[in-house]
C-alpha cells in the first residue's frame, strides 16, 4: 500500500513534504480542548444525583414515621372518621 503525499522539486531532487504544522496545529487545538473540558468544575456535579438523594432521605423518613406510628398501633391517617349524617 502506497501513502500518496505531495513532493517537491528543488534543483532535481526529489522530496516528501508532510505539513508538520497543520498537524500540529490540529493536535494543538484538540489537547486544549480536551484540557479545558477535563478542568471544567460543572462536569464534577449532577443535579439529578442531588434531587434522587433528596428524594431518598424523605423517603426514608417517611417509612420511619410508618414504622414509629405501626409500632404504636396507630394508623397513617389518624383523623377521626366523620360523623354519619345520614343516621339522625
């Protein structure tokens, strides 16, 4: 398999010419993207991770306050039955 690359006279000789400066800059540019992507302070924190913690921890003192109220005999919704109107 050949590379084909340019060439380039001077005085009969024949020479390969590779651009080492479009190469480096393209490399340049994507390390310094690469760099500012990896030091940026919002890819460390997700939100979502923060709401599902919340989420959690009220979930999880609200099965205590379950528990607390199962084990007193209580129910959930100890509000009194309202009265029947219909019996009078």
């Amino acid at each position: 398999m050949r590379v084909i690359v340019p060439v380039i006279n001077h005085a009969g000789t024949t020479r390969r010419m590779i651009d080492y400066f479009a190469l480096a800059l393209g490399h340049g540019l994507l390390a310094i993207v690469l760099l500012r992507l990896v030091w940026r302070d919002d890819l460390d924190v997700d939100p979502a991770i923060a709401d599902n913690q919340a989420a959690e921890e009220q979930r999880r003192k609200d099965a205590l306050a379950a528990r607390k109220q199962a084990a007193r005999g209580e129910t959930l919704n100890s509000i009194p039955p309202a009265p029947d109107e219909t019996a009078t």
